[in-house]
C-alpha cells in the first residue's frame, strides 16, 4: 500500500487562484504543490534545474517543515515512519 497521497488534487473542482482569500489561497497552494510533485514533472524540471535552485528548494520545505510541524508530526507525517 502506499504511504503517500495526492487526493486533493485528482478530487478538486472549485477555483484555482490566488489572493481572493484564504481558503482559495490555500486550495490554490495544495493544488500547486501535489502538481509540482507529479514525478514526470520533477524529472523534468528537477535536470533543469541549477545547484542553487536546488538548495533554494531543500531549505524552504526544510524550514516550513521546522516552523509548522513537531518532531513526530515530522517523523509521523512527512517521514511516513509508523509509530513505535
């Protein structure tokens, strides 16, 4: 079974946008970031890519997974590890 999800984005139908308001903000955001991952696209743009588009990349998710996550949401929810 997998461990990873990306329901939001096959299921979604309202407005994609952003700067309406939250809500569509956030939408539009999840929308973005599940087509992002596809992993024909990275592929693609990941060659395309520099060194410094990369680092650019790894400390933005790194941080915001600092800033909103706790060590075992961290460990829970982004590592997919189960628990103890």
């Amino acid at each position: 079974m997998a461990k990873h999800s990306h329901r939001f984005v096959e299921t979604f139908d309202g407005f994609v946008g952003y700067g309406l308001d939250r809500q569509t903000n956030k939408n539009t955001v999840q929308m973005y970031l599940q087509k992002f991952s596809d992993d024909h696209l990275m592929e693609t743009i990941l060659e395309r890519m520099t060194d410094d588009d990369l680092t650019e990349i790894f400390e933005i998710t790194s941080k915001m997974l600092k800033k909103y996550l706790t060590e075992p949401e961290y460990h829970q929810l982004f590592l997919k590890e189960e628990e103890r």
